[in-house]
C-alpha cells in the first residue's frame, strides 16, 4: 500500500513491506530505429527461454545479412548457459 509524502516528514511516496506483484509481466522489446517498427514479446516470467524465443523473433523478420545490434543488461536469461548454448549452435544469433 502507497502511503503519499507528509510535510516535514518525508517528501516522497511511501510503501509498505509487504510488497505483492499485481499483473506483472516480463517485456522484452526491440525498436527498429529505420523504420520504427517494434518487436517484441510479452510474458509472465523472464527466463532463458523467452530471451532465445525472443532472438529467434528476430532472426525470423531481418534477413541473416542483416546486422542486429542488441543492448543489454547482465540478466541472468541474457547471460545463461541454454542462452549460449542456443547462439552457439546458430539458433539465437
């Protein structure tokens, strides 16, 4: 629960301990800045599965030719083992 600012108190929004997710999901997103086009994908959770879902999107819509440029967080989705496995073996490039 958001308790708002009290004067001379504290100045900004307050919450409370106990701090429950309500309709939360995980979006992983690309923006083509040619065409502004988006790509993206939307889910529940943020696993390594939906990251190479995700890569896989791409490689689907831009020919292999293409270069991708994707920024990144350390995520661990980003950095796992099945995602590197996944680009290793030409899936997830």
């Amino acid at each position: 629960m958001d308790r708002p600012p009290v004067a001379d108190q504290h100045s900004a929004h307050l919450r409370d301990y106990e701090y429950v997710r309500l309709g939360t999901v995980s979006l992983l997103g690309g923006l083509d800045l040619h065409s502004g086009k988006v790509v993206e994908i939307v889910s529940d959770t943020h696993k390594s599965a939906h990251f190479i879902a995700f890569l896989k999107k791409l490689d689907d819509i831009y020919p292999q030719q293409e270069k991708i440029r994707l920024v990144l967080d350390n995520h661990s989705a980003h950095v796992s083992r099945e995602t590197r496995n996944e680009s290793r073996h030409g899936a997830a490039t």
